[in-house]
C-alpha cells in the first residue's frame, strides 16, 4: 500500500470532503477531487478501496450515533483488524467525529425528513377591507406560505379566516408544553 | 348568497386555501435505512385546506423540536396581531 495511505496528515481534509458528500449534499466531491488534491501521488486503483474503508468507518460511526465509549471501542477493533487502520489514523478520526458530530446528526435527521421538512414559514395579516360591491367588511385575516421539502415546493398560500380557528392555538399550546419536556 | 359573492370579489380565495383544520402528533423517529440510530423527537403536522372551489386537501410535513418552537411563536405573533387589527 502507498506510504501516503498509512500517514494520517491529509486524513482530516478526507473526512472533511467525505462528511461534505455523505451527509452534508455538497455536489462534485469525486474521488478523483479527492484523490488528486489531497493524495495525489497515489494512482486511483489503490486510493479507490482506502477511500471507501475510511467512508465506511465514518458511516458506521455517525449511523450509530456513537458515544466516546464506543468509538473508542470500535477504533481499536478497526486498528487490529487485517487492512484496518493505523493508531494514528483512528487519532485522527476520533478527533473528527468530536468535532463534526453534531453537524452530522443534524443532517442526518434532516435527510430523514425526506421531502417533508418545513424549510421556511412567512405570513401577512390582512386588514379589515370593503369593496364598493359589497356591504361586507372582511374581517382580518392571517394568510400563511409554507415552504416544504428538499425540492422546494411551496404550499399555495393558506388563510386562516375565522378567529376561531385560531382557538387551535390552545391545543398547539399543549403540544408546545409537551415538547419542552423533549429538549 | 353572501357566501358566495364574498368569494368572488375576494381576490385572494383563488390562489389561497382556507385552513379548515390543524391536527398534530409528536413522534420520536427511531432508526432509518439509512441511520441505525437517529432518536430525535419531532412534531407532524397535517393540515387541512379547502381551495376556492371547496375541495378539501390535506398537506403534511414535519418539525424538528426547534423549528416547531420557531413555529409556535410565529402563530403566536399572528394571533396577536389579529387581535389588535
């Protein structure tokens, strides 16, 4: 194996560029991005399977939402295992997971809100107004625009008309004590 | 018959929907296929909408605990601006 795979000085900037394609949805971070600005001396067949071990390790590691404990435990074993990774490397890594790990939780529960997340949320309150057709005034009114899902689609604009719709607020109310309970 | 002719000289009915009902639950996902361990609450929201013509749909979508927080004192503000208009 290439002397540059065993060292652990361009790891960090792997993990980097690996956390930015697996978790984070950055586009255009190839292998042979990856290879040719942080290990360019190695041909593409050898860095090919140590950059899909360390991709591995760092999944395994994220998916499992590990504490200090385990993965301590977990990059021991990797570093006794045949083809495994050096102790210096598993330094490194454990280091990355430290300080990456809320990052990475973050997006991986918003990957799992597939299309569903709510990106964004903006409103108006109408006034009252008159038309000169009609007697009517309107009563006020709050109209809501949604923003839903990874692909952006938008809720066509929803109204609360009534003020006692609004009495829902207390159930909401309930949910939200609810869920101080959950932080 | 004043149903009617409010909705047709409100502009606004033909590009938004009403807010019929709000229904909720909380949940705590668990695991995915693509994450073991995922163990965060969050709140589902499934809203129910009539357009202009009176067909009812129902859009859902999910918040993590913050953003439901953000959310709740949004309908908050609205509620009291209502009031006060």
């Amino acid at each position: 194996m290439a002397a540059e795979l065993e060292g652990s000085k361009c790891l960090s900037g792997l993990l980097s560029g690996l956390a930015q394609d697996t978790f984070y949805g950055h586009p255009g971070i190839t292998e042979e991005l990856l290879r040719s600005q942080l290990y360019p001396e190695v041909s593409l067949e050898e860095f090919r399977p140590f950059l899909e071990k360390m991709k591995g390790i760092l999944k395994s590691i994220a998916s499992a939402d590990m504490d200090f404990n385990q993965l301590e435990a977990f990059l021991t074993a990797q570093t006794k295992k045949q083809g495994g990774i050096t102790s210096e490397q598993a330094a490194v890594i454990s280091k990355f997971w430290k300080s990456h790990k809320t990052k990475i939780r973050e997006s991986l529960m918003n990957q799992s809100c597939w299309d569903r997340g709510l990106r964004s949320l903006s409103w108006r309150v109408d006034g009252k107004s008159q038309s000169r057709h009609s007697a009517q005034i309107h009563t006020p009114v709050a109209i809501m625009e949604l923003e839903i899902g990874k692909s952006g689609q938008i809720c066509s604009p929803v109204v609360f008309k009534q003020l006692d719709k609004l009495d829902k607020i207390c159930d909401i109310k309930r949910l939200y004590t609810m869920v101080s309970e959950y932080q | 018959m004043e149903e009617s002719s409010e909705q047709q000289l409100d502009a606004k009915s033909k590009v938004t929907s009403q807010l019929i009902d709000f229904e909720w639950k909380l949940g705590m996902a668990v695991s995915s296929d693509s994450c073991r361990s995922l163990k965060y609450p969050y709140v589902a929201v499934m809203l129910k909408v009539a357009d202009h013509s009176g067909q009812v749909k129902n859009k859902s979508f999910e918040m993590t605990i913050p953003q439901f927080q953000n959310f709740y004192r949004q309908f908050k503000e609205i509620a009291a601006i209502i009031e006060t208009v």
